[in-house]
C-alpha cells in the first residue's frame, strides 16, 4: 500500500504530477541499416519525455497514470527518425487488507523489434491487466494476477522468405502468483510463477498457432527511497514439448533487471538487462509439423 500511495514531485489541486526525460542512448550508430556491405554511421540519440500522474480519492482509492513519448533522432539518415507513443492507467482499491486492481494501455513504435530484423518497422501494441494484493502481515504479500497482451506488426515486411505479421501478430494471456517478504522497509524478496499463452493470430501456414510456456523467477524489489530502485530478478522459462505446441521445447535461465540509483541530485542513473526466450519470424520442423521458431536473447 504504501507505494500505491506515493506522492508527485508537483502538485495541482488534488493531482500529483512527476516530469521525467529519460537519455536512453547518445553516439554513434556504426551500421545504421544493419547492412553486410558499405555499413552506414550516423549519429544518433534516443530521447523519451515522460510524465506520471497519481490521482487518490479518499483514501482508499488511487488512480495512477503515465504517458510519453519516444524521440528517435538521426542526425543525417532522416527517413530512420521516428516518434513512439505510449500510455498506461491503473487504478487501486484497498478494501481492508485487500488491494484490488485493474488498468491498461498501449504504445506504437517504429523499432527493430527484433534481432532477425533490419528495418524499422511499426508495431502496435496494447494490454489489460487486473489482480489482488493480499496483506497477510506487515511483511508478507500476495499477489494474484492476470493480463491480456495484444501486438501487431506492419504489413509489407518480409524476411528469410516470411512475413513478419503473419509469423508475429500475437494475443496473449498470462497469470501471475507472487510472494513478497520484506526484508526492510525499503527491499523485499521476490517469488513469482507465471503461466504465458500465446496465439499468432495472422498466421495462415497449416500446424499449431499457440505456445504455452511457464516462467519461475526470484530477487530482490527496492522501493522508493533505497539506494537503488527496481527489480532484480533471475529464474528459468519452460516450453513443454506437446504435439499442439506452435514452438519447440525449451528449458533455460532468464534474467530481468531494471535498477535506478540517484545520479548529482537532481538524475536517475538507470541499469537494465534481461535474457529470456523470443519468437523468431522463421518457421521449424519438429517431426511432421512446423512451429514456430524461437530463440535466447540477451540485452544488457
């Protein structure tokens, strides 16, 4: 509850507002358009203006909100500059030692989404999700969740013979159980379990269109005030082998990371990485069907 309840760095009326613009990277771009031959360098610098909005009502009711914008500018290649939009809501209940909760959003970008892919290219992207925290004591918490994911690609785009929509358009739907003990007012220890199905609603090539995969993971949270910010956390992803499965079995290690500490004051200097399991546009054999290719990747 108590970081359901934080404040803003302004107020306005009953409104809490937080202003943030977040470098995400600055310098030079050595293959702009990932090209094997006469690779091209810009200069380039992604810039995103943000801003979060905390609305309570009384004080059980909580509305928070955030929204901004992603500048992606290159300093000679023009037609690689873009704008990406995003937008988020969610409102918090406490009934008792219960929280309820529930919100969405969405965004549109043009990025490389994706190792296998070159261009920049457009996707949509927007979600729902809903859950309860159960208070049991001052130190322990549950949490119940769970989640709709919708994305689409542009159209038109094709690689190694597929085309990205019909392989990546995807529905998807997640549940979560987490276990929060708090160690200190400000770091808790983090169990979660999550079960993720997803259906490629474009595809048009005969085999299974839907993955089912499983996600255990544990670490550590930093609230507000601690030295560092966020989340760290590390477990392993499951695709169980199953003849309706649209991708291949998988069993490896996933890492999330997303921390931020103060930097002169007034800035955040933020560390993320992560490695989990991807969907690939290609397709796989796996005795008599295709599915759906998939691969590790890592970001740091």
């Amino acid at each position: 509850k108590d970081q359901g309840k934080e404040k803003g760095r302004f107020k306005l009326g009953p409104l809490y507002l937080t202003p943030k613009v977040t470098l995400r990277s600055a310098g030079v771009d050595n293959n702009v358009f990932n090209s094997e031959t006469d690779p091209v360098s810009d200069t380039s610098v992604v810039l995103t203006p943000s801003i979060e909005a905390l609305l309570p009502v009384g004080q059980r009711l909580r509305f928070k909100g955030t929204g901004g914008l992603g500048l992606n500018y290159f300093q000679r290649e023009q037609t690689e500059r873009s704008t990406d939009l995003f937008a988020s809501g969610r409102a918090e209940l406490d009934i008792g030692p219960v929280t309820l909760f529930g919100g969405g959003g969405g965004s549109r970008g043009k990025q490389r989404f994706s190792t296998e892919i070159d261009r920049r290219l457009e996707r949509q992207e927007n979600h729902l999700s809903f859950g309860a925290i159960f208070n049991f004591t001052g130190k322990i918490a549950l949490t119940a969740s769970g989640g709709r994911q919708v994305q689409t690609y542009e159209s038109g785009v094709v690689v190694g013979g597929e085309d990205v929509k019909e392989s990546l358009d995807k529905h998807g739907l997640t549940g979560m159980v987490q276990l929060r003990y708090a160690l200190t007012k400000k770091t808790s220890l983090l169990a979660s379990a999550e079960i993720l199905d997803d259906e490629f609603v474009s595809q048009k090539e005969e085999g299974p269109n839907k993955a089912r995969s499983y996600r255990y993971q544990g670490g550590f949270q930093f609230s507000t005030g601690a030295l560092l910010q966020g989340a760290l956390l590390a477990g392993y992803r499951e695709f169980p082998s199953s003849p309706t499965q649209a991708a291949p079995p998988f069993r490896g290690p996933t890492v999330s990371v997303n921390l931020s500490g103060p930097f002169f004051g007034r800035g955040a200097l933020g560390l993320l990485a992560s490695r989990d399991v991807r969907y690939s546009v290609t397709r796989l054999r796996v005795g008599d069907q295709q599915v759906r290719n998939s691969y590790v990747s890592s970001q740091y």
